[in-house]
C-alpha cells in the first residue's frame, strides 16, 4: 500500500537526520544519567536523578516514536486535523504533533 506524504525525500532525509541527532544524544544522556545514579552515594539526589532519567526515556521515546513514522511515511500529519505540518515547522520543531491551527486551539485550552 502506497502512503501519500506531503513531505519530499529530501526534506524526509533532513529531518531524520536531525531526529537520529537527537536520539543520538538522548542516549547518551541517559546512559549517564544511569551510571550517576548507579554511583549516586547521597540518597537525597537519587530521586531527582531518577526524574531526570525518566524524562530522558521520554524523550528517547518520542525521537523513536518520529523516526519510526519517517519510515512508516506517516510522519509530518497533524496529530488532530490529519493535515500535513508545513516543513518550515517541521524544520524547527522536527517534534511538532500539531499544525499550528491546532497547535494553538491546545495551547488555548
């Protein structure tokens, strides 16, 4: 089955690459935040370390989540309208769930 997407190959290419970016250091991240806290002798640090571990895992999920879209062709779609997200946004916020319409109707709620 063919997907139809709004975004060019090369426009697909620039922001995976940005996405593998991220990810990139969204894992590295974690991997010190793990070490940190598998060494963390104050017990009084552990629990915001842990916050910042999990936000980490988020986030890397996120970036996989987009990646995996890429692949899929169904990335880049506003996540209410159905809409394609303009690649200029998509360009700054290569995490934009939204088109800007919308985007601002959930910021308003």
């Amino acid at each position: 089955m063919s997907v139809d997407t709004h975004l060019s190959g090369v426009q697909l290419d620039a922001i995976r690459e940005e996405l593998e970016e991220q990810l990139f250091r969204w894992t590295r991240q974690l991997a010190e935040l793990e070490a940190v806290v598998n060494d963390a002798v104050e017990v009084s640090a552990k629990p915001e370390i842990l916050a910042d571990i999990a936000s980490a895992e988020r986030s890397t999920a996120v970036v996989r989540h987009a990646l995996r879209d890429i692949t899929e062709l169904t990335y880049g779609r506003c996540g209410d309208c159905g809409l394609g997200i303009p690649f200029e946004r998509l360009k700054a916020r290569p995490l934009a769930r939204f088109c800007m319409r919308c985007q601002r109707r959930h910021e308003h709620r």
